[in-house]
C-alpha cells in the first residue's frame, strides 16, 4: 500500500522531472528579424541558425586558427545572403597585459577577421572594426579558461 507521503514525494519528482525537461527543450531564442542574435545550449551566440559570431585567438596572438577561418567562412556566405546589413567586428583580449597593449592586441585580432571576411567577397565598407581590449570580458574569472573566452571577436550586425 502507498503511503500519501510517498504519493506526494513520486508527484513532486515527476513534476520537477517534467518542469525540468520543459526548459531543456526549450530550444534557442529569437526572432524573425535578419541578424538578430540568439543564444543556444553552449555560450556561443549566433548571428543566424547554425552561424556562430566569434571566433577565439591563443595567447597575444592575432591569427587566425582553422577552426575560425571556418566559422568565418560561414559568416561570410551568411552575409553574402544579407546583404543590405553592416556589421560591426569587436575586437577582445583576455585581462592579462596593459590596456594599452590589449586595446592594440584587440583591433589586430578584429581587422584579421574584417581581412578574412573580404577575400570571401564582403565589402570592407560593410564592416567596422572596434576594439575592447580587455573592457568586456564574457567571463570574469581570472583563469585559462576565462582567459581562452576572453580572446576574442565577435561579430555584431551594426546599429
């Protein structure tokens, strides 16, 4: 026989089972409007489905990885398809170094991705290069992780 005790406590779990399976399909957020950016599963946002709008750089570098010029190559077929929009590609470092040497650091890393993007057959009027340094990390702890995070540009459509 089942106590009312244990009836109340299976409910409970099954609610908060399905309350909890409600959010974890909730899928990604957006709307209909070209450019638009959402967030997913991961932190990576996108600027259209399957688009990512960052690419990550090593330690005071500027390069370009293959895993960026890929991500890039899909920005720029994206924006081929858009092309009325301009963007804007803000340039990110980590919190080590001087804000000097970080702001420097940041516009290196957002002009190789404006560079990139125009051998792909984007206007470089349509692209604007901004650089944050060390101003806007996405996450502020104080260690390699936070640090590969930070090293950065993303992609934003211009305002």
């Amino acid at each position: 026989m089942v106590s009312l005790t244990n009836l109340r406590k299976f409910l409970l779990v099954v609610l908060a089972g399905i309350a909890l399976s409600a959010c974890a399909t909730q899928g990604k957020k957006g709307s209909n409007i070209a450019g638009d950016v959402y967030t997913g599963n991961d932190t990576v946002e996108y600027l259209a489905t399957g688009v990512k709008d960052r690419v990550f750089f090593a330690t005071n570098k500027s390069t370009l990885t293959t895993a960026s010029r890929d991500t890039l190559r899909k920005q720029a077929a994206w924006m081929r398809k858009k092309s009325k929009l301009k963007f804007t590609i803000e340039g990110h470092a980590d919190e080590r170094g001087t804000r000097e040497y970080n702001l420097a650091l940041g516009e290196r890393r957002a002009n190789a991705v404006k560079d990139y993007l125009m051998t792909y057959g984007i206007s470089g009027s349509r692209l604007n290069v901004i650089s944050y340094g060390k101003e806007r990390p996405v996450n502020s702890g104080s260690n390699p992780l936070a640090w590969s995070q930070n090293r950065r540009s993303v992609t934003v459509k211009a305002e």
